[in-house]
C-alpha cells in the first residue's frame, strides 16, 4: 500500500493497479467463472491508534475487485493488504 505496491503472492492475481491514495484493483491472472464470489480483506496498520475501515469499491467483477481504505473519511494508504477470494 504505501509507496511502490507490490504482489508479495501472486495467487491468481496478474498486477495491481494504484488508483490513488487508499484505493487499488487487484487484477487477476485467470478470470473467476461468476461473481458470485467472497472477498475477504485485512491490512497492517500504518500508524498506532488510527481509526481504520477497507471496502470493497466499485470494481466487483470477474477480472478484478477493486478494495478501498481509509481513515474516518479520508481514503488513506495502508502498509499492508491482504486480499483473499473465495469461490
């Protein structure tokens, strides 16, 4: 999240894209059958004490989800996501 983003394990997933503070897609390498599929999401906290919420965005698709995070009403970068899909 913060900085340079990165796939630390790919898993089905092609390349992430960077649309702005707080606010990525996660391309994947083979496309999902439906989207009929459970999106689960963590992080690493940036900063001790942060009041912090993720979602997912406008991008539910076969080929992408689009994930989303910030603090209060502010998107803000996090140091860590952990984007996991179930189908």
């Amino acid at each position: 999240g913060s900085g340079t983003v990165a796939i630390r394990a790919s898993g089905n997933v092609s390349s992430i894209t960077d649309n702005g503070v707080g606010d990525y897609t996660v391309n994947f390498t083979t496309a999902i059958n439906d989207v009929n599929y459970a999106v689960n999401t963590t992080s690493k906290q940036g900063a001790a004490g942060q009041a912090l919420w993720m979602k997912i965005g406008g991008t539910y698709s076969t080929s992408a989800i689009q994930v989303v995070s910030g603090n209060n009403s502010v998107n803000t970068d996090l140091d860590i996501y952990a984007v996991t899909v179930f189908r």
